[in-house]
C-alpha cells in the first residue's frame, strides 16, 4: 500500500494527543512567568519543581493544584496570590488550527478522543480558552487516571473509552515513545510531524478523501 493509494479503512476511532498536536505549548512559560514574579532566575523555578516531581506529581493526581501552589509559594513567594501562580502556570498554549480543523472535519465519519498527560490547571485553561473538546467523544487525562504516557494505564484506560479492537484505534502523538509504547499495546500509531503528514496518514487509512484537504 502507497500513501497515495486510499483503502477500506479499518479504524473506528482517531485518538489525538493534546499538546504537541492540537496545541503547541512550551512549558518555559511558567518558569520564567513564575521566576519574574519572585524575582528569581527562571531555571531555579523550573529545577525546583522537577527535581522534587511536582509537575508530574500534578500530571498524575498525586499532588493537588492547591499542594504546588502550597510548596512553590513557600519556596519562593510567600504572599503570591493562587489566582496569579494559576494564570501563570496555565498560559502556555497556542492553538494548531490546522490540525483541529482536520479532527472536526472527521468526527462526523469515526469516533474521535483526546489522550493527554495534563494537570487540573492546564486542562482547565484548555476547557475555558478553546472549544474543540466540544465535537471529542471523549477524552483521557494523565491526572484522572493516574498514569501519564507511556506507560500501558493510560493507552488501556484510551482502548477501552474507544470501546473497540486496539489495532481499529488510530493515535497521533509528536513524541515518539509515546507512538511506540501504543503500538505495544496494538494501537495503530503514528508520529505526528506535520498536518500534511496526518492528512496522508488519514487519507491511507480511508478517513479523508484527498489528503491536500
């Protein structure tokens, strides 16, 4: 089969990960927000929250919105307002229009889901800021199920939201352990690169019916 060739396709569900592919983001943000407003340089704010696993303690529900907010005011700025480390902590997407018009234009032909590693704050700014959760069937979050890619939890936890075979699930994802580690799993996967690679790869699997739309 050539890319240029479309099939019967087997796939009944499309699962997107969030940042990365339906947002670009960049975590930097926070740090240097978070240093500014304590006046510290911004790398002590970024090795004291991953040296001590608070941000993926938060990606996995270990450690509440309130407890980070607890443990870097406490660090850093005592009299730091929670609504001020919120906006801080959260303003650091850019919305991918391209990709999320090609997942709206498919949602009308197979299921389509979000899985994300993602904390209480980011997956609220998300919900608030954008609407293309609207038109998702569903989604799975690092800090509702308390696994975070790669690992198996969390791409068991996607199978069974999609209520289908795992090979009939397509998932994009830009890192690839993440692809890989879903493909252990029997999830049909591939890197996100570009919108014009995932219109291919959807255009292959019968989902669009020219990959240049």
């Amino acid at each position: 089969m050539t890319a240029g060739s479309a099939q019967t396709s087997p796939i009944e569900a499309v699962i997107f990960d969030i940042g990365g592919v339906l947002l670009d983001f960049d975590h930097s943000r926070t740090w240097k927000s978070l240093g500014k407003l304590a006046g510290v340089d911004w790398e002590e704010v970024r090795d004291y929250l991953l040296e001590n696993r608070l941000r993926i303690g938060h990606e996995l529900g270990e450690i509440s919105s309130e407890e980070i907010f607890r443990r870097y005011s406490q660090k850093f700025q005592p009299d730091l307002a929670y609504k001020e480390f919120n906006l801080a902590w959260a303003q650091i997407f850019t919305e991918k229009k391209d990709v999320i018009e090609v997942a709206k234009s498919i949602s009308q032909r197979v299921s389509i889901y979000a899985l994300s590693n993602t904390d209480p704050i980011h997956f609220k700014y998300i919900v608030d800021n954008y609407n293309f959760l609207n038109f998702f069937d569903g989604r799975v979050l690092s800090f509702e199920t308390g696994s975070r890619k790669p690992d198996k939890a969390i791409f068991r936890a996607a199978i069974d939201m999609a209520g289908c075979d795992p090979v009939a699930c397509l998932f994009f994802d830009d890192i690839e352990e993440h692809v890989r580690a879903a493909a252990t799993m029997g999830i049909t996967s591939r890197r996100f690169i570009s919108v014009g690679q995932m219109k291919t790869d959807l255009f292959v699997c019968g989902l669009i019916n020219e990959k240049n739309k």
